[in-house]
C-alpha cells in the first residue's frame, strides 16, 4: 500500500485531449490522478488503485462507459467508487440510463474545468459524508484478501504460536473461520468466529475478517479497540441482519500475560497446567450488527504449560439435544482438562471427539483451537 | 484567438494550455486523416465518430469555430450524408493550420 493521502481520480476518455485536460485540472487541484483511455483498461486501474471517484465518458468505441459501470458495480472492488458520467449535451437517455445504471451524476461536454472540479469535490464530499469512503475501505480490504484468506494457518505453518487445531467444515466455504497473528515476536492473537447462518456467501467475509484482524491488531491496539475497530468496519459491511459471533485471546508470551475478549461466543476454557480447568464466562455484543457495542474482557496472569481452548457452537450443538447449556458447558471444560497429557497440536481432534464420536453426521461446522503458553 | 485568454478561463497556466493544444494539434490531425480514408470508404459512422471526437476536444479547449464545424459534420454524417463532408474536413485542416500558426508563435516547452 502508498502512502499518498491524496484523493485519487480515475479518468476515462478516449479522447486523449480531453484526458490530458481533466488530468492537469484535477493534478493542479491536488488530486492523484490515474486515465484510461478504454474500458477494459479502466476497470483494471480501478480494480487496482481504488480511486476514490471516477469520471466516465459514455461514448467510446468497443467497451462503452454504460458497459463500463455495468461491470464496475458488479465487482466487488469497486461498487462503491462514485462514478461521474461525462455525456454530451443532447444525450437526455444516456442520461436517465446513466443514472439507472448507478451513476451518481454526469458531466456536459464541453465542459468547463471549474464546473469539473465543483462537481468532483461535491461527490467525493458527499461519498465522505454517507460513509461510501468506508465502505470502499472495506472493499478494498475484501478484493485484496479474497485469494489468500481462503487458507487457513496451521501449526506447521506457525510453530512458535504453539496451537493445534482441529477444523470441520460442512462445506468448502464453512461458516467458522479462525486465524492466529503474529502480533509481535512474543506476542500472538488467537481468534475464532462463528458467522450466523449458512445461507449467506460467507467466504468473502471471511476473507475481510482476516484481513481486518491484520490491520487491527498491531501491538499500539488494546485488544478490546482491536475488536472494536474490526466491529465497526464489520458493521458496514456485513448484509442486513447478519453477525458473527467472536472470542479472541491475545497471549504475550514475554509478559506471560492473557487477555481473553468475547463477543457473543461460547466461552473459552482455561486448563492450568495444575489444577481445574475453568469455564471463562463474559458477556459481549456479536460482532457486525451495531457499532457502538459491548465485548466481554478479561485479563490474567499465565504460566508456562498452561493451555487455553476455544471453539465454535457446532461442539456444543452436538450435545444440546439432551443437556441445558451450563450442563454441555461442563462436558466441554472436563473434555478439555482430560487431554492435558496429549501435545497441543492433537488435543483439540481428541476433544471434538469425545464430544461428537459420530463427527461425520455433524450438522454444523465445528472448529476448535488449543494454545498452550 | 488569444491563448493567454483561453488559458485564463479554463483555469490553466499558458504553458499548461500550450502543451495541451500541441496535443490537440496532433490527434486533431490524425483524426483528419482518418476521416479522409473513412470518407473514401463511405463509411458515415466512422465519419461521425471521428467528427464527435474532434468537436468534442475544440470545445474543450474552447476553439468555438471550430467545434461547430466539426458539430456541422458530425450531424450530417449522422444523417447519411457526406456531401460535403469533403469541404468540412478542409476547412477543418485550416482551422487546425490557424491555431498552429498561433502555436508557433509561443515559446516550445
């Protein structure tokens, strides 16, 4: 990523004339800019740099500007990004269809270069002001991620986090996602979500959470700003009444130091090295609904050998048939405390099963994550 | 056709001004003679296209006159006829030779 704070424009015109003039406008009114002289090619840079508004001419040979936003809006990366259309005077259609098509205004050629830059500072001021900058951030952060947050880390993959694994998914796409971050040489993040309901296309969130959390939770963040940054970002993104519930664990080694956030998730289990295991009970908001929202926090001291689990729903759902809650919650904690004497990367198969011996009739996805200190 | 005016009310420096007519000047000239072998094809839409383009950038850049000769054939070839399309382009070609010859007497950057 630059660190140009300026706010970029893409132009689109085949008319290099009128490309080289809105180019020295918008520059010299200190604007990044970036021109395409076609379609296909605009796309790319658009896909690419994420301007922070577009101006579209409409006619141009082979990829027109309608097809052009068409193909903008339906991307992902680049829904958001206001699009200006540049139209000439008389074209009261490609107008009406400019604006139908998702435009958020258009442009009369022949222009004049002040009424160009009154309208680009307008919308991008408008864009700032319904958030749509926030949005494309988030955007942004889903294009980016798609390819690489469909893997999930592994112990192999990160052997000084000390955690082992255990993941099944229904589906390709499962509705449990976890990561582990390397926030710094001793310290580690550990987080584990569960997004509510199958039926939504779950992956390019997933792949936004994961991306998030990388933003979010460099070692000036407290835990509970992490998750509340996240949240918020979440909040925009997410599809109307959809959530995930989240319990994050961010252990520093150095410090021997554990802080545990839930946000709506099943609580995490404590197994000390000696002693009982412990239930770690905390209210908290799910994650991706409200912004201004509560998450369970608790801190504590560790020693080495000590171990932590978390997991996802799918465990508990498989024992809710014949137990209450703080009944399946018990299971769970002694499952835990039962395979102190198995290494950490086994320990979480061997729990999920002695939960669910018949894992291969589950009905919802499980994961379930052990770290030991 | 005072540059320095021009300039002025498009927002821009001489030398801004000055560098986009040189490209002016260019595309207008090649899209000229693109006009002349679609004329020779018989070939309205390309001469309309071709037309829309050159009208579009002279108004731009505020060439009036010659935006309206440009508008002239482009609406004549929308409407199938290239007459005298033949008699637009030359005119188009002197107008193009004018500004260059105004072009010429700044200062090359």
């Amino acid at each position: 990523m630059d660190t140009d704070n300026r706010l970029s424009i893409l132009i689109v015109d085949d008319n290099p004339v009128n490309l080289k003039l809105l180019e020295t406008i918008l520059t010299k009114d200190g604007y990044r800019v970036f021109s395409a002289a076609d379609g296909p090619s605009a796309r790319k840079l658009a896909a690419h740099e994420r301007p922070d508004l577009i101006l579209l001419d409409i006619r141009m040979p082979e990829e027109d500007g309608f097809e052009v936003i068409k193909l903008l809006k339906k991307n992902a990366g680049t829904m958001a990004i206001p699009v200006i259309f540049l139209t000439g005077v008389s074209e009261i259609d490609a107008k009406l269809s400019g604006f139908e098509l998702g435009a958020v205004d258009y442009i009369t050629k022949p222009f004049h270069p002040r009424e160009v830059l009154a309208r680009v500072r307008l919308h991008l001021k408008l864009s700032i002001a319904t958030n749509s900058m926030i949005a494309s951030q988030a955007e942004k952060l889903k294009q980016i991620t798609e390819a690489q947050a469909a893997l999930l880390t592994t112990p192999a993959m990160q052997p000084e986090a000390r955690f082992g694994v255990y993941y099944h998914a229904l589906q390709e796409a499962g509705g449990d996602f976890y990561d582990v971050l390397a926030i710094s040489q001793s310290i580690f993040g550990y987080f584990l979500a569960d997004f509510s309901g199958h039926d939504i296309k779950t992956s390019y969130l997933t792949a936004s959470v994961k991306a998030l959390l990388k933003q979010n939770t460099s070692p000036v963040y407290q835990p509970l700003e992490s998750m509340k940054m996240i949240n918020d970002v979440l909040a925009e993104i997410m599809p109307e009444g959809k959530y995930l519930t989240a319990c994050y664990a961010r252990l520093n080694r150095k410090a021997k130091q554990m802080i545990l956030i839930n946000a709506g998730h099943p609580p995490m289990i404590y197994v000390p090295k000696q002693g009982q295991a412990e239930i770690m009970e905390m209210e908290g908001d799910v994650l991706g609904i409200f912004k201004d929202v509560y998450f369970g926090q608790r801190q504590m001291e560790v020693a080495a050998g000590d171990r932590f689990f978390l997991y996802s729903d799918g465990l508990i759902e498989s024992l809710a048939e014949k137990n209450v809650w703080t009944q399946n919650l018990e299971i769970i904690r002694r499952a835990c405390e039962s395979v102190r004497d198995l290494p950490i990367e086994t320990a979480p198969g061997e729990i999920a099963q002695i939960l669910r011996p018949g894992a291969f009739q589950a009905e919802d996805d499980v994961v379930v994550m052990g770290v030991e200190i | 056709m005072h540059f320095q005016e021009l300039a002025h009310s498009l927002g821009l420096e001489l030398d801004e001004f000055t560098a986009l007519v040189a490209l002016f000047l260019e595309t207008s000239r090649a899209d000229l003679d693109r006009l002349v072998t679609a004329l020779e094809n018989a070939d309205a839409d390309r001469v309309k296209e071709l037309a829309h383009s050159i009208k579009g950038s002279a108004g731009n850049l505020g060439f009036s006159d010659l935006a309206n000769e440009a508008r002239q054939l482009e609406m004549n070839a929308r409407n199938s006829n290239l007459s005298n399309a033949m008699g637009l382009i030359q005119i188009l070609s002197e107008k193009l030779d004018l500004i260059d010859q105004v072009l010429s007497t700044y200062p090359i950057l």
